[in-house]
C-alpha cells in the first residue's frame, strides 16, 4: 500500500532534525487517532492561546466540540487560523551526557481553518466519533445526542491538508568520547495505561 | 500552610465551569512538576504555532531549552508572548449519554513574555533541572553540559505571574431522567506508566 501523502508547506517542512520529518498520512493518522487530547492554538491579537480538548479524526477532518459559548471554539469559528498540536510521549532517553538528553515522542502539527458543522447529520456522526475515539465501540452503549443537546453544542470540523508528524524512536546518541563513561544510558518506555474501570453506582447526579 | 495564589487576570479567569478553576501556586506547580512536556504556543503575524516540548519549573519561573537556531525559542526570545499548556489526563469519564461524556483531567495555562537566560551558572541550572524533571537524581548521573554545549543552547525563562489551573476530577454528571439507563457508567482511570528501562550497550553513536 503506498501511503499517500500530505505536501510540506514551509510550515510544516521540518527544518531541524529533519529526518524525523514524516508527511504520509498512515502516520498522521495513526497519531491523531491514537492521542486522546489535543492542544488547539489560536491567536487573538498577536496574544497565543492555547487549550487542551478532546478531537475525533473522521476520514480527511479533525472534529472538535464544545458549548456554543466556547471562547475558543467561537474564535476558531470567526476565522482565526488554528494550529492543532497533538503529542504522544513514548520514552524518556537518558543519555550519558546532560546535553544529549532526549524524548522519544510522536506529534502531529496541523495548520488551518476551521469550520462550524451546521448539518445535523454530520453534527451527530462528530460527536459520536469523539465518543468512539475515547473507547471503541462506545457509541452504541450511551444514549445519543437530542436535539436541543445538538443546538448547544458548537462542533468544528478542520481539514487534514497542512500537516505533517515529527517521530523519535531509539536510544541516545552520545558524543563518542562519552561512551567510555560510566554513566547509565539507554531508555524508559512510558505508555497511557488504563487502570480498573470504577463503575458510577449512583441513581442521581451529584447534589441533585 | 496557606498556599499563595497567582491573581487571576481577564485572561485566566475561567469563564465557564468556573468551579474547575484552581489559581494557588500549589496547585499550578504540581501539575507543572508531574507533566513531562508543555505546548508552548506563540503568534507570528496572527498565524499561530503550538509546539510540544521539554521544560522544568525552578522556583517561580518555567526553563524551556533547544539549539539556538530553533524556531519557536527564537521567537519567543524576540518578544513574542507565550502561552504555556500542560495537561494531564486521569481519566475518561463515561457517561449514560453522549453529551456527559467527559475527561478527567488537570491542565495549566501560563502567559507571558520568555527572556533568554545570559548568565551561565542559571543556564546550567536550567539545564540540570530539565533532566531532573525526566528523572529525579539523574542529573548527578551524567556528564554535565561543556562549555562548547551550552553555547549551542538557548534556554529560556519564562515567570509564573499569570497563570490557572483547571481540574476535573469525579464521576460522570448526568440528566436525572438517564440514570434508569441500563448503560454503564463511570470512570476508567489513566496514567503515564514507566516501563523496563532498556540499557543502551552500543559502545559508539548508531552510523559513528
């Protein structure tokens, strides 16, 4: 299977380390499908922001969602470019050297404008992706949206065509002098683990 | 202890969910303490940038660090504002409905002006406190930066003056009438696992 495969734009080109540059969309798709969260960046002003939310890639697009009353969602919506950031942590690299310290990581930078999803249909089948995308199968086992839970939820729907992932794999890679030192060197692996599922046992909400 | 507070501004005041707004420095330097990496995110000319990288809080300021030709540092030394995110993610909340579902979670937004660090002996702190920050005690296990590296390093200090916090912890929260659903419902906790250190036996760099 050929992957296919996103242009780099000046943007998303990687101008350092440029070998970890990746542009197929097989592996920024197995990111953004694999991360649970992502940071959306947008700028008011020159003034940055930057919020963490939950996302569902569906096909060529990355869906958010939040309250129609969403600062950040309204800003996106209003036409203020987004740069969706989203990272996977996979080790710490300890190398000899302080300075040849590393991660090994996963991340996927995407550029563009988003835009508010009006048709309901589309609306429904976001918000059940997101579902889906924080346990498979989810969707099924939960009752769907209404319709006034449709109007009071701003989903946005942002393409997948300025993009590109940057991956580190492996151990440190030290000066060669340093190979003589005693120093402990190699790799942690970290990975998101899910604990015992703690079941709500309770038959109405919280103070109410 | 009474923990000090960081004083919110138009900014970090949280306008939704306010209850989930936490602005003591106990609570804003836990969080920096525990995650490994941010998403520093920055504007040049409107177009945002959001980039994940390594960073260690010493005191009251945050240390980010990299080569000095890197992008997004450059940027930032020459006077762009920041906006620092970092978040953890504790848990998916499943809820009887769709429109409950939720995240456990704790983030920080910090804004600010980074300045490049000058003097040596801060820069090399910065630099210890990075590693430190990935593995407690491992600063004293490896070769400290030349003085040839830390030249080829910019580090950057960024202080803790406007910044919150946003914690969501608990249970699922849904309509009174769902919790007849015969649904399952509740919280799958998550956390960052270390696995098996994998020692690195090569006795040169990888192609050296």
């Amino acid at each position: 299977m050929t992957a296919s495969q996103v242009p780099p734009t000046s943007r998303t080109k990687l101008r350092r380390k440029s070998d970890r540059g990746r542009y197929d969309r097989e592996t920024i798709d197995g990111i953004l499908d694999e991360a649970l969260v992502c940071h959306v960046g947008f700028a008011v002003e020159r003034r940055p922001w930057v919020i963490p939310t939950a996302f569902a890639r569906v096909g060529e697009h990355v869906y958010l969602h939040g309250a129609v009353g969403n600062f950040a969602l309204r800003t996106l919506a209003g036409g203020a470019e987004a740069c969706l950031t989203v990272t996977l942590v996979d080790g710490l690299v300890l190398a000899r050297s302080a300075f040849h310290h590393s991660m090994n990581y996963r991340s996927v930078l995407l550029f563009g404008h988003a835009a508010a999803v009006t048709d309901d249909d589309e609306k429904r089948a976001a918000l059940l992706a997101i579902v889906e995308h924080m346990v498979a199968g989810r969707s099924r086992s939960t009752r769907p949206p209404t319709a006034q839970e449709l109007r009071s939820t701003l989903v946005l729907r942002l393409p997948i065509e300025e993009a590109s992932a940057k991956v580190r794999t492996g151990g440190p890679i030290d000066e060669l002098a340093d190979y003589e030192l005693p120093h402990w060197a190699g790799v942690v692996p970290l990975s998101l683990v899910q604990g015992e599922p703690q079941r709500d046992l309770a038959s109405a909400p919280p103070g109410g």
